[in-house]
C-alpha cells in the first residue's frame, strides 16, 4: 500500500498531528502480529492485533485486499477510545472480515469516539448469532457492507447487533436474501443515533430494521429499505416508546400489501413512501395530520 495514498486519505478528515498511524494489510507479503505495524512495508496482519498495539486516538489503515477470518466471539475486538479505522480500496477490494467456524464469532466494537470507515462485516457459517456488535458512543460507522460471504449465501441470526448511543450511521449496505434472518439490523437502546444513506435489503422475519428497546430521539433519513419476506414482515419497526424522527424514507414490501412498511412507535413520520410487489407508485405510509 503506496504511503503517498495513505496520506491522501487521511488528509480528507480531520486529523489528530499527535496520532501515531498503524498499518493493517494481511495481503503485503511481510505482513506479520509480530511487526510493530507503524512502517506501511512491515504491516500487522489483523485489525486486532492493531488495536492491541494502538493507543487511544491512534490511527489504523487497513490495506485494499485484506482479508480476516473471525473464528470465535470478540475474535476481532476494537475496544479503544477515539480510534480512526480506514479501509483501502474499493467493492470487493475493500477489507473484509469474515466470521465463521463457530456461531458464536464476532466482530466487536465497544470503543467510544471511534470511526470505523470503508470495510466489509460478512457472515461465513449458518445461524451466526450476529456478525458484528456495536456498542461505543460517539461514533461514526461509514461506508460499511453487511452481508453473507460472496460463495456460501450463508444466514446470520442478526446481522448487526446495536446497543450504541449517539452515533452516526452513514452510507451502510446491507443485502441477506435469503430466509433464516430475525433482523438485518437489531438496535437496542440506541439513544440520540442518526442513521443515514443505507440501503438494507433482507428477507428477515421481523423486520429489516428491528428496535427492541426503548430508544430517544433516534433518526432514520433518507434510507431504502427493503423487506423480502412474502408475508409483509415490516422494513422498519421502532419500539412502542421509542422517540425520534423517521423521515424521506423509500420502502419496500414484496407482497401485494398496501399497509406495514413502518411500525413507528413515538417517532414522527415525515414524508416515508412505500411501495409494493407489484410495482405501483408509491404511496404516503401514515396517517396525515390534519
């Protein structure tokens, strides 16, 4: 991974001038844990291993083509405060972590302050319980694919597990086509989160988007989310006294239904659509004040 290009990147945020900077890329052919990872032609081979090494405020680059295979739960943790995680490269190239072998493996982040930008959480075993947790405050999740692995169509239980509060979410794919999901994304007590620029596809049987647990002041914008189950599971539901804002939405049922996109709770609708498997014009989901 060129340093040149690595620079670029980081000069595109805002930056700490006292971050030491890591480097992660299980591709370069000297990458090995034993490295101290802080010289781009001797990088670290995992993200954990990286983290262990990090100190708060730190910066970790992760090479295009790496690849991580997560075997058991917390098998990658990122459990420090203000860490900027960036990922190289784009589509498939991106780094990619796996979990499989037992369906307890997990990728974990419980830092606060934390970005974690450009990266692939993929499920490689049936019936995982959740390919990725998070838990941090005051983060930023960026750019991130959530999936099955690209040869198997494997089925997580959950895909993404949330308990984090004030968050932002940006830009996240997620697609699980097939049945065997409860949930795309699971979202406890996620407090004051913003979740933006998604589009979730998933044949899930509760709900696309799925928030088990009272929540304040959350926000879902301009996302489209999809609900492959035929028989009308909603795309998003909010817990019966979450509060909050879910506005600009497009949704999707596959099913001849007119009614379900959304069960809101608390929050207020603003301008959410909703169309159905036929393929007519979408129609205002709610009620209108009057």
């Amino acid at each position: 991974m060129s340093r040149i290009v690595a620079k670029h990147l980081v000069g595109v945020w805002p930056t700490n001038p006292w971050a030491a900077t890591f480097y992660v890329d299980s591709s370069h052919g000297s990458a090995s844990d034993n490295n101290r990872g802080e010289y781009h032609k001797q990088p670290l081979a995992t993200l954990n291993q990286a983290v262990v090494n990090a100190a708060a405020g730190d910066r970790i680059i992760i090479g295009s083509g790496h690849n991580e295979a997560i075997a058991a739960a917390g098998g990658c943790t990122c459990n420090k405060n203000d860490l900027d995680i960036i990922g190289m490269g784009h589509g498939a190239r991106r780094p990619t972590f796996t979990c499989g072998t037992s369906t307890a493996a997990t990728f974990l982040q419980s830092g606060s302050g934390v970005k974690l930008r450009n990266i692939r959480l993929l499920c490689g075993i049936d019936s995982l319980v959740t390919i990725a947790s998070f838990s941090g405050a005051h983060c930023l999740y960026q750019d991130i694919e959530i999936g099955s692995s690209d040869a198997s169509n494997y089925q997580p239980v959950n895909a993404l597990t949330l308990t984090c509060t004030r968050s932002i979410f940006d830009n996240v794919y997620g697609y699980l086509p097939s049945a065997g999901a409860t949930a795309l994304i699971t979202a406890g007590a996620i407090d004051e989160c913003w979740f933006q620029h998604m589009q979730l596809v998933a044949h899930a049987s509760t709900a696309v988007f799925n928030n088990t647990a009272t929540a304040a002041r959350i926000t879902l914008v301009d996302n489209y989310i999809a609900s492959l189950n035929t028989t009308a599971k909603p795309c998003i539901i909010a817990e019966t006294d979450t509060t909050g804002q879910i506005a600009l939405n497009r949704c999707r049922l596959y099913q001849d239904a007119q009614t379900g996109w959304i069960t809101p709770g608390k929050t207020d609708l603003h301008e959410n659509y909703g169309v159905n498997d036929d393929g007519e014009t979408a129609i205002l989901i709610g009620t209108p004040s009057v």
